[in-house]
C-alpha cells in the first residue's frame, strides 16, 4: 500500500523525467559541440556560447523550480520552449553543412530527445488540466442543449429528429434528441432514443440515463428493466457516483429508506466533503434518517394494543399506569371526526431523543376518552416512562390511522407533565 498522495506522485515523477531530460539535453548538446570543434574549431564559437547560454537557462529553471519560484506548469512551458530552441537550432546547423559532411547520426539522436520531449510533454499536460486535448471526453459529457423556451426545445427536437433520420449511426445526435425530449418531459421517447444511442456507445452513464427515463415514462416505477440496468452498473463499476445516487432514489420512491440511505452513503463517499453534491446528498440522507424513524415509530403505533375507551386499572407489577387522564372533544369538532378514525396518545422526553417513550392507540366512540400510559408501551429501548421525571402528551385525531400527522388530523401537545400524575386532561380544539 503507498503513503504518498497521487499529487505528490506526480510531482516526483515529473522532477524526475525533467532530470532525465536534462542529462539527455545536455549530454546531446555536449556530444554536438565535440563533434563541431572537431569540424571547424574556428567558425562555430559563436554557436558553442549560444549553447552553454542554453544550458545555463535549463539549470536555472531547475533551480527555479526547485526553490519555488517557478511551479510545474511554468517550469514545464518554458523548459519546452527552450528545446524548442535548441532543436531548431540543430537543424539550422545542420542545414548549413555540405552535402559530403558526416552528419547522418545527427537527426538519429535526436529523434528519440523529440519523443521523450513529447512522453513529458503529455504527462504534464494530463495532470495540469488539458486531458481534452489528450483523451476527448465521453460522449455523455459531450452532449449539452441550449434550448430553455417550449419554443426552442420543439424547434431543436424537429432539427435533430431529421438529424437521426438522416445519420441513424451517429450517436451524438440521438443522444441530444433524447435530452431534447426529456426536457419536455417526453420520457417514453427519450428513453427509446436512449436504447439507439446505448447500441453505438453504451456508456455506464447513458445506462443510470436511460433506467431513469424508463421509471419517469411508468410513474417512477423502478422495478424491473430500471433496476437490472442499475444493477448491472453496480456490478461492473461499485463506486459509480451517478448508479448510486440513482439507486438511492429508486429505494426512496419504494420507501425503503434504510436501502437509500445505505446508497446514498457510499455515494457521499466519493465527492469533495465541501461540494454542491456533498451538501444534496447530506439533506437527503438526513431525510432518509428521519423517514426510517418515523416508519419505526408507525410499526410500534400498529401494533401496539387496541385499548378500550375505558382502561383497567387492574393492572399488575411494571404495568401499573405511570400517567392516566383522558381526551376531550369539543361538540363542534366530534361532528367533523369520520367514524373509525384512529386516537394516538403518546409520551415524549422533552430532552435528548425526541420519540414516543410510551404509545396508547385507540378507536374512539365516544367522548371524552379515557387512557393510560406505562412502561409496556415503550419501543423497547431507553429510556423507559418511569424514568423521566416529565414528559410532554400529545393527543392526536387520525383519519387515515397513520403514524406520521397528516395535514387534516386533530392534535394537541401538552408540556410539563410530571410522571406519575392521575387526571391529565388533552382537549383537542384544533389542527
């Protein structure tokens, strides 16, 4: 396993190659010198100071770059341009040579120098931010619509429908339809174009695409075709950003919320900590968070006993009532209750965790309501009624009968309430 980071990797083997490169360039302008001297000692002095000006220039970006003045993007353009220098240099050289001359090894020794230069060249460039003119981006990245008006979005989708009909293999341009009808929220078209442009380039990206467009054009159903190509992306690349996101949302819509979260954990995993992503991906989780508690919260509401109106008090050991009062409803309010409509008495510490301690549920018939709260009526985890000193009621009115309050129930909170109180009144006079 290596300790060093990719960055500093990179610097080590560019600083590398560039003494490599140096040793090549001085050992050749060395080698061209000696065999020049050897020549014509008397015509070329001119030419022999040019070169030692040269690589005096090359050691001083050396030194530049490794005191700091210069960083690897300076020091890599300028070293470039003096071997520039140098190689035009030689070939006005050897231009000027009679025919008869000895220089058919020159352009030999220096070919492999012009390749080395550009290996170095192109390492340099990949890492300093010019891939495109190395590696053209994928055809998913490539493709991006201007249209933002109905009117432009039907203007380009007539263009670029011709477009395909005349270039049926040119996946660019069903790829811009498709996004074109997207935008439109044309999703059954879109993700039918989708199927052309995957069978000239399938991309992992154009795939997460198109199970998307395909759950859109159903009503954002996931199952089958949607879900195989999302899986078949996991499968291949498990920590591809887009699939995961996208496989988060698919268990959202299915309300499997820990399955979301699960995904959109390991997605969060792999952006900047300080990004726009991060931050979206941040709220949702905490959405997800907060949706699987509350689907706790409804399994223990569920099945949780169906109380009488009228509770024993013959209750025995832990069981005993730590408090016990009754719901009252207004006359005006009980006409406006739909017959079986659901009554949630439960307990919450007023610190720390903000869940039920204690759940009552019941069916109302008549009113006021009596009910009584203890310890077997916790979610089975600390902390327990009896062991809070007060807690906050509340009382609440569902017609739908589910955990989570809907915007048409009954409810009202009651602070302050000391355990083991008898004769606690909840009137409910609002939503």
């Amino acid at each position: 396993m290596s300790f060093l980071s990719p960055w500093v990797g990179l610097l080590l083997a560019l600083l590398l190659l560039g003494a490599l490169g140096t040793w090549v360039l001085r050992r050749g302008l060395h080698r061209q010198g000696a065999d020049l001297v050897q020549e014509d000692a008397g015509k070329n002095v001119q030419a022999r100071a040019h070169r030692r000006i040269q690589q005096q220039h090359l050691a001083d970006l050396d030194s530049a770059l490794a005191e700091g003045r210069l960083n690897a993007s300076q020091h890599a353009a300028a070293r470039d341009e003096l071997m520039r220098q140098v190689l035009a240099d030689q070939g006005n050289e050897g231009a000027a040579v009679s025919p008869g001359g000895d220089r058919a090894t020159g352009p030999v020794r220096w070919d492999w120098l012009v390749l080395l230069l550009g290996a170095l060249s192109g390492v340099t460039y990949l890492q300093l931010g010019a891939q495109q003119t190395w590696w053209p981006l994928p055809l998913s990245q490539r493709v991006q619509i201007s249209a933002t008006t109905p009117e432009q979005l039907s203007e380009q989708t007539r263009v670029w429908q011709q477009a395909t009909q005349k270039r049926p293999d040119d996946a660019q341009a069903w790829l811009t339809l498709a996004r074109l009808q997207a935008a439109q929220n044309a999703h059954a078209l879109a993700e039918q174009a989708l199927a052309n442009v995957l069978t000239l380039s399938p991309e992992p990206d154009l795939w997460i695409e198109r199970a998307q467009m395909k759950a859109l054009s159903v009503g954002g159903v996931y199952s089958g075709e949607p879900w195989q190509w999302i899986h078949n992306v996991l499968r291949e690349e498990p920590r591809h950003l887009n699939a995961l996101v996208l496989a988060g949302s698919a268990a959202w819509s299915e309300k499997r919320h820990a399955a979301a979260q699960t995904y959109w954990q390991r997605a969060l995993s792999l952006v900047p900590a300080d990004s726009e992503a991060a931050q979206g991906l941040q709220q949702a989780l905490a959405q997800a968070q907060a949706a699987s508690q509350d689907t706790a919260l409804a399994q223990q509401m569920t099945s949780a006993p169906q109380t009488a109106s009228a509770p024993s008090t013959a209750l025995a050991g832990d069981a005993w009532p730590v408090i016990q009062g009754e719901v009252r409803l207004s006359p005006e309010l009980q006409k406006q209750i739909a017959t079986g409509s659901t009554l949630f008495v439960y307990a919450m510490a007023e610190e720390g965790l903000r869940r039920p301690v204690a759940i009552w549920r019941g069916t109302p018939t008549s009113w006021p309501v009596r009910f009584a709260l203890n310890d077997s009526m916790g979610m089975g985890a600390p902390p327990v009624l009896s062991s809070l000193a007060q807690v906050r009621l509340v009382a609440r009115i569902s017609k739908t009968g589910l955990a989570q309050k809907q915007a048409d129930d009954f409810q009202v909170e009651l602070p302050g309430v000391k355990t083991g109180v008898q004769g606690v009144v909840l009137d409910i006079t609002r939503r």
